[in-house]
C-alpha cells in the first residue's frame, strides 16, 4: 500500500466494519463489502465468492465485473471437490483458479488478490479483488485486511442467520395462517398478539379488532361444559404453579351476537428461567361432535321407544294366546294375529330404515336404474293405501302422456310410500291426500299434500334431518324421524331435489323433483 493513504485506510476500515456488522440483510452486506474491499485495494473490480452450507461455491456478489463475465466465473467455482477441509484444500484452490482466469483474461495485465473470509473455524468465502499491479502488504497492513476480512465473515455470518430466522418466521406465519383450527398468542398480560384466520372464521372478529385487547373481552362464554376458564385458573397461579395445558369447553359468543361451540386449547410457553413468555391457544369447532352426541342420544331414546312398543305388543298378544287356562274365539285369535303381523311389518319396516340410513352414513346407496312408468307406480301405491284407511280420501292426479323415467323403482316405491306415511299419520283426522305429477323440459315433480295440520315454519329447515321429530308431533304420533330423511337421499341420489311447498294454506304439501330420461 501507498504509505499517504494508510492511516485513512485504516480509519475507513474501522468506520466499514463497523457498519457491515450492523447491516443484516444478507445481499447488501455482501454488495458493500465488495465495493469497499476494491476500494481499499485500489482494484478496478472485486467479487465474494461463498462456500455453499452443504459443500460447493458460488459467486454471491460482484463489483465492477460485466454480466457477461460471471457465468464463466460461476462455471470455475462450481466443481470445486469438497475435501472436508476447505480451509486448507478449498481456499487455495478458489484462490489458484481465479488468478488463472484472471491472467488468461487481462493477458497479464491484471493480478488478483484473495482474502479469506473465515469465521469461528468455518470457511465462510473469499474476498477477491482485481488489481492492474501486484504490490507488497507490510506485516501491519496484513494484519489489517486479516482483520476486515474476518469481520466480513462475522458479518456474512449474521446476515445469514438472520435471514434464516425471517425463513423461518415466514414458514411458522404460513403454517399458523393455514392452519383448520384457529390459533391465537397471548402475552403474559393475556392481551392478544396474534389471531390466524381461522379465528377469524370461527369466532368472527378480525385480527386488527382483537389486538393489544385482553382475553376477557375477546373469548366470552355463554356456558362452559367442561374446564374452568382462563380467568379463573390465572387467579390460582396458573400457568407459573401448574405448566400443564388447560382445556375449555363451551359455548363461545360471537360479535354478532351468534353461539359456537369450541374446545379451546391453552399452551404456556416457559423461558429456560421460568417465567411466563407468552400462551399459545387452539380452538376447534366441536359443533358437529355435539350434534354427533345429539344424534346418538336421540338414537338412542327413539330407537329404544319404537323398537320397545313393536316388541312389547307382540310379546304381549303371543303371551295371552298361549294361555292354557283359556280358549279364544277364533275373531279374538284372528285379530291378535292381525296385531302381531301388523307389528313385526313396523318392526321390519325400522330395521330396514336404519340399515339404510346406516349405508347412507357410510356413503354407499346403490342405485339399480330401469325404466318404468312412475304415474303407474304412484296409482298403485295410492290403491295400496286407500286399503290402510277409512279415513282419508286417496287421489292420483296426472297429466296425460306423462313420460317414462330411468331410476330406481324400489327406491322412488320408498320415497312416496314414506311421503304417504306422512299424510295419513299428520293429518289423523282424514282428508284428502293427493299425490300429483307435473312435467317440465328437464324434470319430473311429485307432490304430496294432506289436508293435516301443516308444518310450523320453524321445522321446516329440519324435517329432512336425520331423526328429526319436533316436540308437538312427536307427543300426538309415531315415528323415528327416517322417512324424510331416506327419501331426501334417494331424491338426491338420483341427480334431483325435495322441499316443503310453502305456498299451501292448509295442510302440507312436499314435493320432489327427478331429471327426465334422455330419449
């Protein structure tokens, strides 16, 4: 070095370092070492080549070289063998190959000078500078770039653990974002630091409503079923006393004034000292594991009551005429048998509806197609019932020419039966019961009308529901709540639709829907 520029050299040099260990995004660190380091070593042109984590190097960044020449530069570092001791087999090789490409290129009008950037044992990279004369390092100015060199090693170093950190942020932000369940972070002061999406979704608020807020403004219960609230745990000491995770079970209340029920998770997360760094929660919507445990409770005491009466009648007839002490006219044994075939045809009936709700739960409805005449199928069943009741007047209104339809017989046979079921069992006083056909372009429709009581509007979302039976009707008839339920997925099945027509002002009317054969 030129004696004149040794002490400003050095102050820059002090002044550089300095700030390129403050600097931690990777590509601007390596861009101001490289210039300064052609700067200090009066070079026209300067790169950094870094040894890559899993072995190879690769030029990181560049100063005053042509885009045109770095290809062929990338090319000389790529096959560089690892030999597990960079330092000692890897530098020199990096160094040897660069000078040559370096005097093949300027014709030997150029030198290069290599510095190595090691830090805390690990080869990070190397520093190389092109200059147009070689030139001698005293001892001292050695030591110096020594000492740059090292601390832009330290610097790369940082740069990239920080730049793995953000990574790895990044990656945690995208999982906890795309997570089903929702997930929210509270601070030791239990304000709220983060609130995923799912949140959002579930409990209804957005993050930006929710944080710096505290907990018991956020998370308000309605009823909890299982587990003391975070409040309540937090005044005993929790989770300082006692690190296992809490669980909560309830009904949450939502912005809008709406319930869901969740099972909210809460996790502390310790410092290596003890102290309470931040809970970590996950909620789930356990409404369907509700209306699971519902519906197996209504299973249960329906089932329990329709087998049960069935079953009883039977024992009961079958118990008197096996008495030995009497002797029946044969009208009373008559009768009794009516009773029990009558019975074990209900008890058949069940069992049959379950099975096919149970294949429906499972997704496995088997349709056999054919063709056939439904306005025939549906004057059949009519005549079929008119000999069940003495109270109700049975009528079949269809078009003429009404088309053929390509499903399955059994199955529509079990739709309108059940929908026939209905109208004498809800309209017990009698009436008329009228089952109707009408044709369009694309579909069939069916309707069904009683002159009964109707259906209240607030069961008419429910009706098809599995098990459903409102309150009223289930004190004044019997039934478990499958008809509706089985024709729904029949109708469904077969590519159609079924519904309550509104429109009716006395009585209730059901329709559904069926596509039209192609022909």
């Amino acid at each position: 070095m030129l004696p004149d520029f040794r002490v400003r050299q050095r102050d820059n040099l002090l002044e550089i370092s300095r700030a390129i260990t403050e600097e931690l995004d990777l590509d601007a660190v390596l861009a101001r070492i490289t210039r300064v380091s052609a700067e200090m070593l009066a070079g026209h042109a300067g790169l950094i080549a870094l040894r890559k984590q899993g072995g190879g190097w690769k030029i990181a960044s560049t100063f005053g070289i042509s885009d045109g020449f770095i290809k062929p530069l990338s090319r000389l570092l790529a096959d560089i063998p690892d030999h597990g001791d960079p330092e000692r087999f890897e530098l020199p090789e990096v160094n040897r190959r660069l000078q040559r490409i370096t005097q093949a290129a300027s014709m030997g009008l150029l030198t290069g000078i290599g510095l190595p950037m090691i830090a805390r044992h690990e080869v990070v990279g190397v520093i190389f500078v092109f200059r147009s004369y070689k030139g001698r390092f005293s001892a001292e100015d050695s030591a110096l770039l020594e000492g740059f060199a090292t601390q832009a090693a330290i610097a790369v170093t940082n740069a990239r653990l920080y730049s793995q950190v953000i990574e790895q942020k990044e990656h945690l932000n995208t999982i906890v974002e795309s997570a089903a369940d929702g997930i929210f972070i509270l601070d030791p002061s239990m304000r709220f630091l983060r609130f995923n999406r799912a949140c959002t979704r579930l409990i209804g608020f957005k993050p930006e409503d929710v944080l710096a807020k505290p907990h018991s403004e956020i998370i308000r219960w309605q009823r909890i079923e299982s587990g003391p609230s975070l409040e309540d745990v937090e005044k005993g000491g929790w989770p300082l006393k006692a690190h296992a995770t809490l669980y909560v079970e309830g009904d949450l209340i939502k912005p809008s004034g709406g319930i869901i029920s969740v099972g909210i998770t809460y996790a502390p997360a310790l410092s290596s000292e003890g102290a309470l760094l931040s809970i970590v929660a996950t909620v789930r919507d356990i409404t369907k594991f509700r209306e699971a445990d519902e519906l197996k409770n209504t299973f249960i005491s329906i089932i329990s009551h329709e087998l049960r009466t069935p079953v009883a009648l039977i024992k009961g007839f079958v118990s008197t005429l096996r008495r030995e002490d009497a002797r029946w006219d044969p009208a009373v044994v008559n009768n009794s048998l009516k009773v029990i075939e009558e019975e074990s045809d209900r008890l058949a009936h069940l069992i049959d509806d379950l099975l096919d709700a149970s294949r429906l739960q499972a997704g496995a409805l088997d349709l056999n197609l054919c063709e056939f005449a439904l306005d025939e199928l549906a004057k059949r069943l009519v005549e079929r019932f008119t000999t069940q009741s003495e109270h109700h007047d049975f009528k079949a209104e269809f078009p003429p020419d009404f088309p053929l339809l390509y499903a399955d017989e059994g199955r529509i046979t079990q739709v309108i039966s059940n929908l026939l079921s209905n109208a004498v069992n809800y309209a017990p006083e009698g009436g008329n019961v009228i089952v109707r056909g009408k044709v369009s372009p694309d579909e069939v429709i069916i309707c069904v009308e009683d002159e009964g009581q109707g259906i209240a509007q607030d069961d008419m979302p429910r009706i098809f529901d599995l098990f459903y039976r409102s309150d009223e009707v289930s004190q004044k008839t019997k039934g478990a709540g499958l008809g509706l339920y089985l024709a729904r997925a029949v109708v469904t099945a077969h590519g159609g639709r079924i519904w309550v027509d509104e429109d009716l002002e006395k009585g209730a009317r059901i329709c559904f829907s069926l596509p039209r054969s192609e022909t």
